[in-house]
C-alpha cells in the first residue's frame, strides 16, 4: 500500500514538472520573420500577353485535271505574285473522247427540251379548248334553267289556286251550305298541285352536271399543262447542266496554266519539269506574309481585355520594334489547353515579321489611384478570406483586405492598414493572430 503511494506521488510531480515546462516553451516561442512596407501611392498595371506570328493564308497549288508539267516556272522561296503563271499543265489520259460524250449529251438534252416544250403546247390548246367547253355548258345550262323557272312559277300560280279553292269550299262545309265531298275533292287537287309545285323546284337542270364535268376537263388539263411547264423547266437544267460538263471537259482538255493563289513566298514544291501531277494532292504551297497574324491564348479572365476591332500595339522582340495591330478574332470557345484563342493582323509590307516570330500584345495600363500598395507575397487566403499580418508590439496582427488589383509583385488593397505598416511577407503561413514575432534582418538570418 505504501508502494502504491509513493509512486502515485512521484508520477503527479512529474506530469507537473512537464506542463510546468510545456508552458513555459509556449511562452517564448517567437517566430522569426520578414517584413515589407505599406507604400501609398498610385499602382500602374502592366499587362503583356504573349503570342506568336503566323501566316493567315498558306494556299495550296494544284491543277484542276492531273497532268504533266510541262512548264515550272518558280522554284522554293521564291516571291510570287497573286495571279502570275507559275506552272504550265499538259492534261493526260482521253480528255478528249470525254469531249465527243458531253457533246452528245449537250444534243440529246437539247431534243429533249424541244419535246417538252411540244408537249407544253399540246397541253396549253387542251386547257383552251376544255374552257369553250365549259362556256357552252354553261350557257345550255342557262337556257335550260330559265325554262325550269318559268314552269315552276305556273305550278306555283296553279297550287296557288287550287289552295284558295280548297279554302273557300272548307268555309262552305263549315256552314252547312255545301257537302264535305266536295272540300275533300278541292283539297286533294291543292295538293297534287303543291306536289308538283315541289317536283318542279327540285329539279336541277341536266346540262348542270354537264358544266361541273367540263369543269372537271379544265382542271385535268391544267394539271397536264402544270405537268408540261415542270418537264421544260427539268429538260432546260439538264441542258444547262450539259453546257456546263462539255467547258469542263473542253477546258480539261487544253493546256492548264496554273496561277498563284496569293501573293507570298513559295514554302514548298514537290515537282520538276515532266513530272506528273494530280488534282488530289498540291505540287506547291505558297504562304501569304501580308498581312501576318498574331495570335495568343488567353485565360477566361484575359478574355475581357479584348474587343474585336480593339487596335492594339504588338511587341516584336526578333525585330527589336513595335506595329500596330487590330483584333479580327476572339473565339468563344476554349481550345484543348482550356484557353482561348485570339487573332490580330498586323501590316507587314516589308515582309520583315516571319511566321513562328515571337510577339507580345501590349494593353492598355491599367492605374488604380491613391491606392495601397503591399507586396503579393504577404497574402494569405484561406477560407475564401484574404488577410494579411501586420506587426505591432512584436506581435502578428491579422487584418482583413479586399484586393483591388494584383500583379506577381505588388498589390492594390484596401483594409485597415495605413502607409508606414510592416507587413509580414515571409513566414506568415505558421501565424497565427497575436503570436510573438521577431523580424529578421534583411540579407541575413538574424533577427534585429
């Protein structure tokens, strides 16, 4: 028991005597730093973007039919102009029995198109010819119906009596005077008038069938002349279409000259005097070097700083000068890399700026006025919070800031520091607020 004891007493002073000590290393633990600083004054933004130059336009050379060269007239690296005879081409293969086919084919398109145009005619005649049917149908039907009217206005008269008769023999018999045999004659002759009253009025004309089938003849024969017009109009495509394959094949069939695309310089060629060529695959290619196009790829961020039409400055470092460039392109969507691609053309008549040169767009500064003014290095951000630590009483005081505008260097913020403040730029990721710091000299390791 009394082992027990003792050792219970001697195991308490000895986690005292390691708090006691733990303490006391807390207490003079200070961290060593290094300080910048707070400068008051305007902060200028210097923005250059790096891109490079490249030709806008490098156009292949091919004939339009294989062939042979029969003439070349440049060699690799030479400067041509648009439009000049740079090769001549001797067509090959049996250019021309594809003459005498499309020249068969122009006359039979063409007896095709005189046919339809016969037919159209025909069918114009049966269009006239079916409306002086209808006119005539129409007017028997006229005659006929006049006829029709008058009969039934006499069977309307005579109904008209009958029914009066009939009405006056009704009162008769209602006063005794007469028998009612004779009402029930009067009656049944009202009525077979009436009768045939409505027989006369239902009754439509026959030559009124006659008009609708005559009308019926005029928009058949309308549809067959519709018929006819869409035929022309086929057959002169196909003549059209026919013309236009026989140049082709009168052109193939004479001697090419081929042009220079663009004016430029001749990047490559691929093919001598006598040698064959294709219209699948370009003997030369000739770059464009005016205009040239300075191209970059931007951040999303970046992508604000241009405007299209936007006139910029480009930075030639190969040429140790400066052009004027204006902005024809900023795409909108990212290329592989996430960035995004922007083009500018720059005036290079000298021919002086190559493609592949290295060029720099130059932006506009940017000045934040009166603005406070820290090294980038003494921010911290952490949880969505930027702060900084300034030093007061040897001690790390965390003040909150807003960034205004930054660069690798420096930054604009604002927050409750002032001018004269020595900002914590090194060491201040281990800080936390009120710790003890001592600030280390600079060149050295040494505190001050």
């Amino acid at each position: 028991m009394k082992r027990l004891l003792l050792l219970f007493i001697l195991l308490f002073f000895v986690t005292a005597c390691m708090q006691e000590e733990s303490s006391e290393e807390t207490e003079e633990r200070v961290t060593p730093v290094k300080v910048d600083r707070v400068e008051n004054e305007d902060f200028v933004i210097e923005r250059k973007i790096a891109g490079r130059a490249a030709s806008p336009d490098s156009s292949p050379v091919m004939p339009e039919t294989p062939g042979e060269v029969a003439t070349l007239n440049i060699s690799k690296g030479d400067r041509v102009e648009k439009g000049e005879t740079i090769a001549v081409v001797r067509p090959g293969g049996n250019v021309g029995d594809q003459v005498e086919l499309q020249e068969i084919a122009v006359r039979q398109a063409e007896k095709q198109l005189d046919n339809a145009r016969i037919s159209k005619e025909q069918a114009q005649l049966g269009v006239e010819n079916a409306e002086d049917q209808v006119e005539l149908a129409k007017q028997a039907s006229q005659s006929e119906a006049s006829q029709s009217a008058q009969a039934a206005e006499a069977a309307k008269q005579q109904y008209e009596q009958a029914q009066q008769i009939a009405d006056e023999t009704k009162k008769l018999v209602d006063e005794g005077t007469i028998p009612e045999a004779l009402y029930t004659q009067a009656q049944n002759r009202a009525d077979q008038a009436h009768a045939q009253y409505q027989q006369l009025q239902g009754q439509k004309s026959q030559s009124s069938s006659a008009v609708s089938q005559a009308e019926a003849q005029v928009d058949q024969a309308q549809q067959q002349l519709e018929q006819a017009q869409v035929a022309v109009e086929q057959a002169e495509l196909q003549v059209e279409q026919a013309n236009v394959q026989l140049n082709q094949a009168e052109e193939q069939a004479a001697n090419e000259a081929i042009t220079a695309p663009v004016t430029g310089e001749v990047a490559s060629l691929s093919a001598e005097e006598g040698d064959m060529v294709t219209n699948q695959q370009p003997f030369a290619t000739v770059v464009s070097l005016n205009p040239m196009t300075i191209s970059a790829s931007v951040t999303p961020e970046q992508l604000d700083l241009f405007e299209k039409g936007q006139e910029l400055q480009v930075d030639l470092p190969a040429l140790e000068k400066e052009a004027a460039s204006v902005i024809d392109y900023i795409s909108s969507v990212p290329d592989d890399t996430g960035l995004y691609p922007v083009e500018a053309t720059v005036d290079n008549a000298e021919e002086d700026i190559k493609p592949g040169m290295m060029a720099s767009f130059l932006l506009p500064e940017n000045v934040v006025e009166d603005a406070l003014i820290i090294p980038t290095d003494g921010l911290v951000e952490q949880n969505d919070e930027t702060f900084v630590y300034k030093v007061e009483e040897e001690k790390a005081v965390r003040v909150d800031v807003e960034v205004i505008e930054s660069q690798s260097d420096f930054s604009a913020v604002s927050g409750e520091i002032t001018a004269e403040d020595d900002i914590i730029t090194s060491g201040q990721l281990t800080l936390s607020d009120g710790d003890k710091v001592t600030i280390m000299k600079e060149g050295s390791d040494e505190a001050r």
